[in-house]
C-alpha cells in the first residue's frame, strides 16, 4: 500500500524546461495556424504560478497543438510544442494531484513524435529532459541519460547552434548527481569542443575546478556516437535503439513502471495486483495468482533480473498465495506479454513477466512510510564515479486490521512477513553494467477453516531467497550487445491442515546469456542460450484422496528428492523491409524440465504501424515441462492432467494517443498432456478470446483505464467428454480511474467484475471414521459455476509539500467498498458434508490509513 508521487522533481523540471526548451529546429516556414500556438507557448511560459492571464494563455496554445495533432497526427511539431505547453506552462499552474497526468501526457506525446521522426532534435530533447528531472525514485535516470547520450551521438557537429551545448551540459548534471564526476567533467569538456564559448559549459567546468580544456578526440569518428560514451541501446524484450534505427515493438505487450503499480486504486502497491487489471489477465481471483487467457498461473512464469522465481507469493494456502513478493519500490520496469511471445522466453505456456529491477542510483533520495499494515523504507545512493546502491526493508501484520474486520478469532497467528531486497550496480567501462540483486522474504500465518471434510487450524510459513549477478555490455555505436546472468533461487515452505502436513524445499540455479544485434539498418538478429537446474526435497505426509479429515487416507514422505534440468536455445530475427512495417521469425528449442523430451518451437509475428495505428498478428508453439513446485490435494471432481504443449494465434489492433486502444483475438491449443492429479485426465484444451483495453490520459482531468475479456475454455476429456475448463472466466471487467481534486487531493477508484469461474458439485459427502467426512461424490465436472465476482475498491490521497524535493502525504484506501465476501470456490465440511464457500482473500470492507515521507 505504499505511494509514490513527485513534486519536486517538478519545479526543476518546469524552470529547466524555461530555461533550456526554447530552441526550434530550423525548417521551413511554419504553418500560420502552428507559429499562433508556438506564440501562446512563448507567452504562458513567461507567466507565473497563480497568474490567471498566463494560465488562460496556457489553455489557448494547449487546445490549439491538440487540434493540430488531430487533424494530422504525424505531425511532429505540433506534438512536440503540445509537450512543451504542458511542461512550461501547465505545470506552473497544476496541483500535485496533476503534476502525474501532465508529465505522462507530455512522455506520450513525445515518444510518438519520435515513433514518426527518430532524431528530431527539439523532441529528443524535450524528452530527456522530461526524464532527467524526474524523482530518482522513479528510477528514470538511466532513461534520461540514455537520450541524452542519443542526441550527443546524432546532432551536427560543424554547424552547431548554442542549443547543440545543453545535452553535454545536462548529461554532465546526470553524471555529477549519480557521483560521477570524472564522466561530468569529460562530458562538459566534449562540449567546449563544440562550442567553446558556451557559458553553462564553462560554468560546470570552473564549479568543479576543472581546466576549461576541450576534448575533441570524440570528434574523429564522425558516423558513430562517441567511442567511449555509455551506449544508446536498451536490451531485449524491453525496446532497442541502435545508433541510426529504433526498432517498433512488434508483439502486444504491456510495461509496467513504479508508478503504474503505485497509483492503482485498491492494488495494495502489488505488482500482481496491477497486473491482474491488464486485458489478458482472467480475474479467477484477488489474491497472488496470475491466471492470464484462461491458464494455469504456473504457466506464467516471473523471471526476476534474469531469473524465474521459484514461488511468487506470500502466505500460501491450498488457492495459492495472498500477496506478491516483488516490491514495487524497486521495480524499474515489468515487461508483461499475455500470448505470442518472443522465442527468448521459453518453458511457458500462457505468458511471461519479467521484472527489471531498478540500476544504478542518479541521486541519493530515501523514502519512509507506514500504515495499519505495514512499515518500510528505501534508500538509493550513488558511490562514487562507478557505483551506486539500493536498498529496501518492509514488515507486514495484520493483527489491527484482523481486530478490525472483527476476524482476529479466527486467526491463531496472524499473516506477518518481513521482506528486504538490496542492489549494488557497478559500472567498470563505458558501456559495461555489472549488478548484483538480493531478494529474501520470510511469512507465517495460522487460521481456523472448514475445508475439505475438516475443521481446524490451517498453518503456512515459508522463507525464500532469489540471488541475480548479471552483466551487459553494448558496443560503443548501440549496434551490438551482450548481456548475462547467473542466479539462484530456494524456497523453504510448508503447510498443514489434517492429515496434510507437508514441507517442501526448491532450489534452483542458473544462467543465460543473450546476444543481440542490427546486422544491417533494417534487420536485428537476436540469440541465446539458457541452463536451469531444479532440486525438490519433500518430507512430511499427503492425502491420497480429497479429504484431509483425520484418519483419511494418506501418504508419508521421507524427504523424497527430485531432480529436473531446463535447457534451450534460440535464433531471432526482426526485420523492417520498408518503414512502418516489421517481421520477426524465431526458432526455440528446449529440453524441459521433469519430462524426457526436447521441443523444438517457431514463432513469428508481424506488425503494420500508419500514424497512431498499428495492426499485429503472430503465433507459433511453446512447450513447457510438467515440473510444478505449488501443491495441490488430489481432487477428483477436477480435471486432471498438465499441458506441455499450447499453439498460439493472436491478432490485433492498437492505437497510440491521448485516448488510446487495444484489442486482440487469440485461439490457444493446450495438447501433450502429462498424467497428473486425481481427476478424469484431460487430453486437448481450447482457450479463444478477446482481450481489449481503452486508456486515457488528459492532463489535469479524470484518467485511468478500462479492460475487458471475453473467454471461452473447453477441454476434452479421457472418453471424449468436452466439459469448460477450471478457469472458463466467460467475462472479466476492470475500470480504473483517478481524478485530482483541487491543488493537494486525488480520488481514485477501481471496479471489478468476473463471471463466476465453473466448479464440480458434491453430491454425497459419503461415510468417514467416526466424526469426520468420508471421500465425496461428485456431480458432472464443471457443471456448476461459482457466483460472479464483484468488488470495488477507493483511494483518497493527501499531498503535502514541505519545501525542496521533500513530500509527505497521506492517504485512506478503502478495499472491498461494498463488503462483499466474493467465493473463489466451494469445498465441504466435516461430518455432514455440507457446501462451505472459500471467499477472496478481500473478504470484508477494509479501510486503511497510512502516511509516507519522501526525500532526495
């Protein structure tokens, strides 16, 4: 439940814009309609906060660039002079509600000037300033710094103008803020090779009590960027830049940054949480579980700084866990892709999320806050010229809340955890990032149920650690990289409940390394190779049918061990035969883990980009391995049965903008079976639908976003029987919004709605030893569906700003607003096999008051 919002950062970013965003590209004449907005920018822009005049200007010259964009929406200038308006202008006038919608509307309308025009000079450098006064929470620096290292590497260097100056000057600030001083130093002294006489240069250089000597040894290779500067190039699956070409993204995907997960309303500043409102995802629950286009959530692995995380949740129960393990405070990015993905990801059947976590600090900043739940803080530092670190520490209890929500009697120990992640990121060589990342989360609870022919306590715990070393390097030009990593997770868990009393540990180690590369302007190639090798240890007991009363049936374990091992490889090729269109063909192949078979998967895919439009389609095959680390009761009334092999096809539109729109059709083919659970095996699956997502984000008014899917899920079964899969979600519906309300509050709301999931019915609970529950009966599979799924959750925020880059606020968030305990399955009590509903781990209304202090 933490929150993150910036307003500091925005009274740099406002009076650096001032100052520094004046410059024009020269061209031809400008258009009469286009230099009267340019007017209104230069007129606003002199204003000040407060003053009426200025700010009516502001509005003029904004409504005049949004109907330049509209009539024609390749047009650069007016997208760039759009972004100016609101960051010169508007911004003065904001609250801190809507400094947020500003400087996101603003990113936007740049990033689709440069989608049209890549080296447009005002718009790069709108851009990097955009990102380089931006909090260091958020993590954008390496952002900043890599366009401004862009525009250094493609402005001209014999007609130079006094505006060609400022990339060295800001890079250089970059530089001095992150403690690199001997990088700022040699940045500014580029720049006097430029322009000699340039006072910001100068200045930088006597303030550090440099000779005011310039270097024009970069000068020598006038076709590339400079030899020894960090390239311009971020890696795969992210976006790449190569030094005179930017690849599109091919594939329908959605990134999530810091920001996107902390200002949900009701997402408990859950990563997953977040994502489970992204089109794709099937809501068939509110706790910890991915469960994208109607599959399995081990389908969908998290790979974490290279990675995949053996559990990603806390308190588990038998539904899986309640809350995530990725702290969104360190996240710098989460790549999300709900089908179709890229050949570089294999041993997945539905999707993948790959988290990067944050690098190298530009500043030092620390963050503190609390509430009813939890406490917890971070620190980024930069040490020294080639080193930066990070830090962050949280602890949870829910022992007030449980009091509360007057369920503190059926807990015998409250849900608490501790958790703490740390990084130190390490730069050797221009264009060389060594990092290290350390993650360890430790959770117990305890809880009275009825379940599965018992009543009693249910009991959790688990500790687990994820260690990542990872390297990359890009060659000076951006055309070339490498990038690696070595990690290792483990995972210590248990649970008991009846006769169940199950302790497992996984371990897993690794490594990867990927190559990427532009062979020519238009063609990238992309390569790699992976290893993983998993270990299980399991001790305890089992049941060996569904009932977990006491004398049921069961199994003991004596730390039985298993062994599997992961291997692949692919090839990758993307290529542009002419602007606006792009091909990717890609062969995976993988030896899986827990099966004796190797697949061999090709995957391509397509897209046509025209203005704001862009039409896709793809497909191809993926295969994952029937090794699973989540337990499941043997449950005859499921479908049994572990896919190992799913056929893709998805096709799509989407439009960039303002008010922007998604949607994609999909058909999933589950085949290759492995025997598995106790249920009528299942030999082939269907899954087709559509996932559509309207966004929109003016400045200074109500934003936010709505998801729909549309899911059909049928498997056939041994004998022929087609019944709806486990997960047949027919409709699933998410609505976000938030709204600034005068200079310092911001409301937000979310809405969710699901059709109830399928469910087999007990019939006849049947006869057990004397006062328990014997092995149900069950009626026809699937048969039945849960009720639908409701809940709406609320968000009121208060800003204080306290001077500086200081910020305090407080907020109230309200979970589950109209106190429904929505059921995410039945099961069946103890001696007379009665119905009992298993709710959402947001059973009751919830409110929670909480506070954060932030400072860089």
């Amino acid at each position: 439940m933490r929150r993150l919002i910036w307003l500091g950062g925005a009274a740099a970013l406002s009076a650096g814009a001032a100052a520094n965003l004046t410059a024009q590209v020269a061209g031809g004449a400008e258009p009469q309609a286009l230099a009267a907005a340019h007017a209104a920018l230069e007129q606003c822009a002199a204003g000040s906060a407060g003053d009426a005049a200025a700010k009516r200007v502001a509005d003029e010259a904004e409504a005049s660039f949004r109907s330049l964009v509209r009539d024609d929406d390749r047009n650069v200038a007016a997208r760039v002079g759009l972004a100016q308006v609101l960051v010169r202008c508007q911004l003065h006038h904001a609250g801190v509600p809507t400094v947020m919608a500003l400087i996101a509307d603003a990113e936007a309308q740049l990033q689709a000037a440069l989608a049209v025009e890549p080296e447009h000079w005002n718009a790069r450098f709108t851009l990097a300033m955009l990102l380089k006064n931006m909090p260091a929470m958020l993590g954008r620096g390496p952002d900043a710094t890599r366009e401004f290292e862009r525009l250094i590497a493609h402005q001209p260097r014999d007609d130079v103008a006094p505006q060609h100056a400022l990339p060295f000057v800001h890079l250089g600030d970059l530089h001095t803020a992150s403690g690199r001083s001997a990088a700022a130093v040699q940045t500014w002294r580029r720049g006097l090779a430029l322009l000699p006489t340039h006072p910001e240069l100068r200045a930088r250089l006597e303030a550090a009590g440099a000779p005011l000597v310039p270097d024009s040894s970069w000068l020598s290779t006038p076709d590339a960027a400079a030899s020894d500067l960090a390239p311009v190039y971020a890696f795969a699956p992210l976006r790449a830049e190569a030094a005179n070409h930017q690849f599109q993204e091919v594939r329908a995907s959605t990134t999530l940054r810091r920001m996107d997960v902390y200002t949900m309303p009701g997402g408990t500043a859950e990563m997953l949480q977040a994502l489970q409102a992204m089109p794709g995802a099937t809501r068939a629950g509110d706790g910890a579980e991915l469960y994208i286009r109607g599959g399995d959530p081990a389908e969908t692995p998290i790979f974490f700084d290279g990675g995949r995380l053996a559990f990603t949740g806390r308190w588990e129960s038998l539904q899986g866990a309640s809350m995530g393990v990725v702290d969104a405070t360190i996240l710098r990015r989460a790549y999300f892709s709900s089908g179709g993905f890229s050949a570089r990801y294999g041993n997945a059947l539905s999707g993948i999320v790959d988290v990067e976590t944050e690098g190298r600090p530009a500043a030092t900043s620390v963050r503190a806050g609390a509430n009813m739940v939890q406490a917890g803080g971070s620190v980024r530092t930069a040490m020294g010229d080639k080193t930066g670190a990070w830090a962050t520490l949280g602890a949870t209890d829910t022992r007030l809340l449980n009091r509360m929500t007057g369920e503190a009697a059926r807990y015998t120990r409250a849900p608490q955890s501790v958790q703490g992640v740390a990084g130190v990121t390490f730069d050797p060589l221009p264009g060389v990032e060594l990092r290290t990342t350390v993650l360890s989360v430790a959770d117990r609870y305890g809880r009275l149920v009825e379940m599965h022919g018992h009543a009693g306590e249910f009991a959790s715990s688990s500790i687990m650690q994820h260690a990542a070393l990872s390297a990359r390097a890009v060659s000076p030009d951006g055309r070339r990289g490498i990038s690696a990593a070595l990690t290792a997770s483990r995972r210590d868990g248990g649970m008991s409940f009846g006769v169940l009393d199950r302790q497992r540990e996984d371990v897993a180690g690794g490594g990867r390394v990927d190559l990427d590369a532009v062979a020519f302007r238009s063609t990238r190639v992309r390569a790699g190779v992976e290893l993983t090798r998993f270990t299980a240890s399991t001790s305890g007991a089992v049941p060996t049918t569904a009932s977990l009363a006491p004398g049921a049936p069961s199994m003991a374990l004596a730390a039985e061990q298993e062994d599997a091992l992961h291997a692949g490889a692919y090839l990758e090729t993307e290529h542009e035969p002419f602007p606006g269109l792009a091909l990717v063909a890609g062969l995976r192949v993988d030896a899986l883990p827990g099966d004796d078979m190797t697949a061999a998967d090709p995957r391509v895919a397509l897209a046509w980009t025209s203005g704001d439009w862009t039409l896709r389609a793809g497909g191809g095959v993926f295969h994952q391995g029937s090794w699973r680390a989540r337990y499941r009761v043997p449950d005859a009334g499921q479908p049994g049965g572990t896919p190992r092999r799913a056929e893709h096809l998805v096709a799509g539109v989407e439009r960039g903008g303002m008010l922007s729109l998604r949607a994609e059709a999909y058909v999933k083919q589950y085949s290759e079976y492995a025997a598995t659970g106790a249920g009528p095996q299942a030999v082939a699956g269907t899954n087709t639908g559509l996932d559509a997502m309207a966004r929109w984000s003016p400045a200074g008014g109500l934003n936010g976003w709505v998801s729909y899917s549309l899911l059909r899920g049928r498997v056939e079964l041994e004998g022929g029987d087609v019944v709806p899969s486990t997960l047949d979600v027919t409709h699933s519906f998410t609505s976000v919004a938030r709204m600034p309300v005068g200079e310092s509050w911001e409301v937000g709301a979310t809405a969710r709605y699901a059709t109830g999931k399928p469910f087999t019915p007990v019939v006849h609970a049947g006869s057990g030893v004397a006062g328990t529950a014997g092995v149900p009966t069950y009626g026809e599979i699937n048969g039945d569906r849960l009720p639908d799924y409701r809940r709406l959750d609320a968000r009121v925020t208060r800003y204080f700003n306290i001077g500086g880059r200081r910020l305090a606020l407080g907020y109230v968030e309200m979970l589950n607003l109209l106190d429904r305990a929505n059921v995410m399955s039945y099961t069946w009590g103890p001696d007379d096999g009665r119905r009992v509903p298993v709710n959402s781990v947001f059973g009751h209304r919830v409110f929670v008051l909480g506070a954060e202090f932030q400072f860089q």
